[in-house]
DNA sequence: CAGTATCCCCCTAGATACTG
DNA sequence: CAGTATCTAGGGGGATACTG
C-alpha cells in the first residue's frame, strides 16, 4: 500500500513536524530567513503584526530545536542576527510548499 | 531573488496555510486519511491519544475549511465516515513532505 | 458508534511599560 | 536595537459523564 500507517500514540511524526513549525509565528520567520540572514527588527517586520514578546519567545524555541541560529554582536546598540541552520535549511521545500497551497487553496 | 517577500501583515500564504492544518491534531488526521476513507473510530486509533471531544473538534473544522467530507449514514447503530475532499488531497506532498522530515530531523 | 455536555486548568498570546 | 517585566483575557485542550 501506499502510505503506512503509524501508531501516533508516542510520537508521529508528521506532529512531531508540526510541533516544530507549527506554533503562530514560526512558519512565516522560518520563510522569511530562507532570504538569508536577518536583524531582530528587520525580521520583526517582515513578519508583520506580531509582539515583540512573541517574537522573541519563538525564535527561542527555533533556536532550542536548532533549527535558527542567534548571533549576537556585543556592540551598543545591540546587533543581533538570526539566520537557519543547516537543520533549518531542511525545511525549505516544505516551507515553500505551503506558501504555495496557501496562494492557491486558502 | 530567489524568494520574494511577503507582507504578512494582512495575511501570508505561509501563515494562511498552517493556520489551517496546524492545529494539535490537524495534521496526524489529514495524514491518516490520505489512507483513504475512515470511520470516526478508527480514525481516532489512528491519531492515537486524542479525546473525542477534540478530535471531533478539530474535524469540523477541518471539514468547515472544506479539507475533508463527513458522510453520515443515518442507521444505528451510527456510522459515519471521513475522507479527504479535493482540495485536502492537494495537502498530500506537503503531509508526506512533514513526515519524512519529522522522520529524519525530530 | 459517534458523538454532546460540563467543568476547569493553564498556557498562549496580547498590551503596555521599562532597560542595558 | 533588541530585548525583559508584568499583567491579563481568552480559548485551547483535558477529564469525565452522559446519549440518540
């Protein structure tokens, strides 16, 4: 048969997936990074109408799932850059498989 | 470039589409029905450890954003089956696109 | 079999203000 | 510039019981 079946009850992977990509913000600054390297602020508007405390709080997650990469550069003001991973990278067919489902179904 | 940007700020594809299968329980319910047709029951072993309450939840609106069809077959005791629709078949590489990476990467 | 109906917790997410 | 800190509302999501 075509597609296997998988016992979800510990871990699927398909949510696994989701899990990582999945929370409000995380899919839309995961593509916007596929551009390359972006500051805080730069990124904070090509995501559009997000707080700054969500921002934050999701690119932390990315960060601890290793999947976008934080540099900071000790200088005032701040400079902070965040770009993917080499594991980020990954995503990059899948990312742009939503954009396009989203131009065309939504 | 080799990506354009997107104006988020009033609706990005990216956003748009996981909105609509990423919910907690959206995707391993999609992904399972690209099996094809599955009773309420089954498709809840299938998902795994999921209370009815949200798995039926979530299944209306999947259905309300027309990505599966419930059938109803009004004889008792009550059957009802779910299936992907058109439009939720068109999700099938990205579901398999989130499985494989969910295998290799998570 | 395939759901509702309740109750309730807690976390997500927003608003706002402050800072090294 | 790139964040914390604090407070708060809302709803996502779980547990349990009940039903046509």
């Amino acid at each position: 048969m075509r597609f296997e079946s998988y016992d979800c009850s510990r871990g699927c992977p398909v949510e696994a997936a989701l899990e990582r990509i999945g929370g409000k913000w995380k899919g839309v600054a995961l593509y916007h990074l596929l551009e390359g390297t972006k500051r805080y602020n730069e990124l904070k508007r090509d995501v559009g109408n997000v707080t700054q405390r969500m921002l934050t709080k999701q690119l932390r997650e990315l960060e601890s799932d290793g999947l976008i990469v934080r540099k900071v550069y000790p200088v005032v003001p701040p400079h902070v850059e965040y770009s993917l991973s080499e594991k980020g990278r990954t995503l990059e067919p899948i990312l742009l498989a939503l954009r396009d489902w989203g131009e065309s179904y939504v």
